[in-house]
C-alpha cells in the first residue's frame, strides 16, 4: 500500500515491491487523480507498467486482504486505521510511529525508493530494466538528482548507481524529464494543486490536512488561498497546513501558511518555530499569512507530526 499523496516515490516502490512478492499494488487515489502526479504518469508509460496491474481507491478493499505491506510511509489514513492489525510489513524513511512489532526498514534516506531497492538487490531478485527505471526515477526526483546537500543520503547515492546499471538510462536526462513535469504548474487548478500532493492526520476526532506544492504560492493563478477555504470546509478539516518548495537557481526556499486565521494556528506556528522551523512573516494572501521557512531541509515529514503533536 502506497501512502496517501500517492506521491512518486511511494507508488514506485508499491508497484515495484508489489509485484517482487507478488501482491497487488494498492494506490489509495481514484484511478482519474493519477494525471495530478504528470511525472508519475509519463514514467509508469515509460516504464510500461500496465495501469490494469493497479488497484486504486474504490477498486480494491484492504480490510479483505490477509496481509498489508505499508511502502513510504508508517502512519496508516484515518480511512485505514483499522488495518494495522493486518500490516506485516514496513518499508519508510518517514518517523517510525507505527505502534506494532511488524518487520521494519526504516532509515533517513532521501527517497524510501533507495530502501526498496537495496532491500531486492541484496535478496538477489531479479529486477527488470523498467522496474529499475522506476525506482531511479523516484530516487532523482527526491534527491534532486543525487544533489549534494540534504535529503540525499550515501545510501540513495549507492542505489542510484546500482539501479542505473541495470536500467541503462541516464541520470540527468531522466531527471530533467521528470523535474520538467513535476515543476510546471501552470495547467493545474488551484483545487488540482490542493488534491495533488495531499495527506491528512486525524488525532482524536481532529482532522488536518497538509498540501504540498512544488512552487510559490504567488506564482499561482487565481485565489489559492480562498479556494484553499473551500478545500478546507468540504473536507471538514479543523487546520491545513500548505507548504511550498520552489528553487532560484540553486537556491531551495520553503514557505508554509496554516488555515484558517485563528489563535491555534499562530500558537501553533510559534511551536513550530521553538522546535527549528525558521518561519519568518513573508507575504499574506487572501487574508492569510504566508511564511518564509528558512529551515529549508524540513518538509512534510518533520512538520507534520509536529502539528500532530499539537492536536
Ligand atoms: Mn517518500
């Protein structure tokens, strides 16, 4: 089971390892949202990986499966939190927060994709050129094309090498492909843009969202903070976060809002920022205060159990 974004790195790894243990890969977003994730589409074509070999949302039920195998992430949706019982298996680089003793691979890579690579390189499985392009390719989009600051890891760099030997394809031009597809922004709504890279959190009732998008928010047209509102009222979500990454040149900056404008999202921000977050006043939009996150190596993965924390 891939994780709630349905990001490529997590469906890489679930198709990739799915199919080395012969289960069905399950991706939990309706089968017509995969053409948000452009990279993930034009590299799963590329790949030819039949689309027919994926259960989506509403196709498959997991409460029917015997086992559960969670890729990229560790902390089960709120729609699948009674499953737990059912996992057996993780493989994550996310905060290890899964309460039960099941076989875990968790570590601090750049992509989970290196994780499951390494872990089918070691077992001797055989790993066809497109599954190994599969994997590569979540890897070069994760890593920045292996860059050398953070999050990339001596493990990714290593994985990379191997799987780019067995896919014959090279490095930086499927990169710039699929950084290409990821970064343009420009044919997606502002509602598209919300739903495109999306987690939620439930803690005791509580539900927050978290959207991820890859640019500055400023740079969207139309009113992305009113239709963020919207997103917030029909999801009945208490908070969403909406973090942004965006590079000049080489330079990565982060910016992150909490909707709505109340007192516990600015206790909250102030939280944030006493455990390293950096977020400095940049801009408001719509009424809502955009931050400059100058800790720039914090993404999703840090702030959101933080917010979590919160709750
Ligand atoms: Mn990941």
């Amino acid at each position: 089971m891939c994780n709630q974004a349905a990001d490529l790195d997590s469906i890489a790894c679930c198709i990739v390892y799915g199919v080395s243990c012969d289960a069905t890969p399950f991706v939990p977003i309706p089968r017509e949202e995969l053409h948000l994730r452009r990279e993930a589409q034009w590299l799963l074509e590329e790949c030819d990986i039949s689309l027919d070999s994926i259960a989506f949302s509403g196709e498959m039920d997991p409460a029917e499966a015997d086992q559960i195998v969670l890729v990229d992430h560790n902390v089960m949706s709120p729609e699948s939190a009674d499953l737990a019982t059912k996992v057996t298996e993780i493989i994550d680089h996310h905060k290890d927060e899964f309460p039960l003793p099941v076989h875990k691979t968790i570590a601090a890579t750049g992509s989970c994709a290196s994780l499951v690579g390494k872990l089918l390189l070691e077992r001797g499985t055989s790993l066809p050129p497109p599954l190994a392009k599969l994997l590569l390719g979540a890897i070069l989009i994760d890593t920045r094309c292996l860059a050398s600051r953070h999050p990339t890891t001596p493990l990714d760099r290593e994985v990379a090498g191997q799987l780019a030997a067995v896919a014959g394809c090279d490095l930086q031009a499927l990169y710039n492909k699929l950084w290409h597809l990821k970064s343009d922004l420009s044919v997606f709504t502002p509602q598209e843009l919300l739903r495109k890279d999306y987690k939620k959190v439930a803690v005791q009732g509580v539900k927050c969202g978290f959207c991820a998008i890859y640019g500055a928010l400023e740079s969207i047209s139309g009113h992305l903070m009113e239709e963020a509102q919207v997103f917030l009222r029909s999801r009945q979500l208490a908070h969403l976060a909406i973090m942004s990454a965006y590079y000049e040149g080489d330079t990565l900056h982060k910016e992150l809002a909490l909707l709505p404008d109340c007192d516990w999202n600015i206790t909250t921000l102030a939280y944030l920022n006493s455990k390293g977050a950096q977020l400095e006043p940049k801009t408001v939009m719509d009424g809502i205060q955009v931050y400059n996150q100058k800790n720039t190596d914090w993404s999703r993965k840090q702030v959101l159990p933080l917010i979590k924390e919160m709750i």
